[in-house]
C-alpha cells in the first residue's frame, strides 16, 4: 500500500471538524472540488466511505468517527513534536506576533506589553489590529503570520468550538452589554435584565469566521429561549451596519466603550448595560494543530497580568 498522504489527513480533519465541504476548502485555501478528491482518494484507500453526504448535510460514518478519533491526537502529537524541534533548534524567534480587533481597549494592549517586557527582556510584543482571518489559516499550518490572537468570548462559554483552536485562560471579564439602534424599544435605557433578552429578536455572528461559538445564548438564566437573527460576517462594521438597518440590537461587552470600536458607533446607538448575565471574556487563541510553547507561555503571562491588574473582576467596565 501507498504511504499516507498528509493532504488526504488534512482534508478529512478539515471536512470531519466542520462537516460541510465548502467551510473545509475555505479553511484550507483551496477549492471544494480539491477537497472532494482527496476524501475520495482516502475512501479509496480506506475501502469504505468515510462520510454520509447529500446536498444538505455532511455526516461522519461509523468508520469516518473510528478514523476521526485514532487520526486526530495522532495528527497533532506530530505537529507538536515538529514545534518542539524547532525551538530546540532554535528556529522560531522569542518574539510574539498577537491579533486583535478593534474591540480590544488599549490598556489590555500596554499591560500585556509591559508585563511581556519585564518577563522576557529582549523580547518583542508585536501587536497586528485586525488579523482574526489568520485564524482561517492557522487549521493546517499555512499562513501562520500571528502566534497568537486575543479574542472575547460570549458569556458561558469557555472555549471556541473549533477544535483546531486552543483557547488559553481568561485574562478579562467585562459586563455584557447591548449595541441598541435609534428607535428600539430599548432606546433611553440604562440598562435591562437579561431576561428581557427574550423580549426581543438578537443579531448573532453564530458563523463569523468559521469558529463554531454562538454569540448570543439561546436561553436566558430563567430558561427562556432567546431570538437570534443568525448574520455571517468577517467585518464588525458591516455587522453593525446589519443590526441598525434591521432594528435588533447586538449583544456585546460593556469595555467596548473604550474601543475605536464604539468611536465609529457612539453617534449611531447606544450602549446599555445587561444585568444578571454572565460576562465576556478575553481570551489568548492558537492553533492547536501546531501547538506553540511559546503561545502557551504567553497565555499563561496574559492570564497572571489579568489577574495582578484585577481584569477579572469584572467591577472595572463602565459605559461612557
């Protein structure tokens, strides 16, 4: 038999993660057409499909799940034996290259830069706005232009649903908040409860970027099932610009107050606590499939600062 052909292993990690051939090709950077070929070579070489798959829905077989649960842990110990390699070697630089968006406040940025400073002297911090597609990338090792990303998650959540991703631990909390258009109900209000979230319909980046985390919970603390208008975008802006055209407001979090974020939409909406819901936090993020000492270590300095500096305490958000 052939060797094992590691684009066959990628694409099918890729399809079995997402379950839907055109996100696969798009994380990988190439055509779904590409993709369907190398699942069909590996069912070749299996000698059994590995998915069920119709026009509407992609699904793992019983042999695609066998394979998918001996392949992956397999796929990544090689991956991260390569990584340790390379800083054994010497290859991979000291310094950090770390994503962000424009909901990231500045503060964050100068703490985690002094902090890396004193703790890794000769080291550089390199800060890249706007570079969360990279995370596209990240899945298969191609493309690594950041180390690491900062990224918030939604409340309850403690980990995005792509298992390509590892999230490293909360370094902030902040109060969850509502974007609310001119003319909503909401409108002059200082805050609501989070019950009240089931009062009217959400707008939900459910499949921005590709990272499998909802954004808006579908319950509220009572249980009561919250509307969520699903709206698929890379840009914060043009998400923005979606939820004021249509009346819904946006549930995000109280720092973004202190963002070039909120600067392009203080004369838009407005910006009013949510009480009783569990808050956003920050996060450090890296590829897991080339699992990085480096962005590890990192994480592990983020969530120290955080935690010396009182991040998590979440008592320190404000709305202006």
């Amino acid at each position: 038999m052939s060797a094992i052909d590691v684009r066959e292993i990628e694409a099918f990690l890729a399809v079995a993660d997402e379950l839907h051939f055109g996100r696969a090709a798009h994380r990988l950077h190439m055509t779904p057409s590409n993709v369907s070929q190398r699942i069909r070579a590996l069912e070749q070489r299996v000698g059994a499909p590995v998915f069920d798959r119709t026009s509407r829905w992609v699904r793992l077989t019983p042999i695609g799940q066998r394979l998918l649960d001996d392949w992956r842990p397999a796929f990544h110990q090689l991956t991260r034996g390569l990584d340790t390699a390379r800083h054994v070697a010497g290859a991979v630089a000291s310094n950090v290259r770390a994503g962000y968006t424009i909901t990231l406040p500045g503060y964050i940025r100068e703490g985690l830069s002094s902090a890396f400073e004193v703790a890794t002297p000769g080291s550089r911090l390199v800060w890249l706005q706007d570079r969360m597609y990279d995370m596209y990338m990240w899945n298969h090792g191609s493309g690594h232009e950041l180390d690491v990303a900062l990224l918030w998650l939604p409340p309850g959540a403690r980990r995005l649903g792509n298992l390509f991703l590892t999230t490293g631990p909360a370094l902030y909390k902040a109060q969850a908040a509502l974007v609310v258009p001119p003319g909503h109900p909401f409108e002059g209000r200082t805050s609501v409860d989070a019950e009240e979230l089931a009062d009217q319909p959400i707008i939900d980046h459910r499949s921005m970027m590709g990272i499998g985390t909802s954004w808006v919970p579908a319950l509220t603390p009572a249980g009561r099932p919250i509307e969520r208008v699903e709206q698929t975008t890379k840009h914060l802006e043009s998400f923005i610009d979606t939820a004021i055209d249509q009346q819904l407001i946006h549930l995000t979090h109280a720092t973004i107050a202190d963002t070039p974020a909120w600067d392009l939409l203080r004369d838009r909406a407005e910006l009013i606590h949510v009480e009783g819901l569990q808050p956003f936090t920050l996060h450090t993020f890296w590829p897991a499939i080339a699992s990085s000492r480096l962005a590890a270590e990192f994480s592990i300095l983020c969530a120290r600062t955080g935690r010396r500096a009182g991040w998590l305490d979440v008592d320190h958000t404000a709305i202006m």
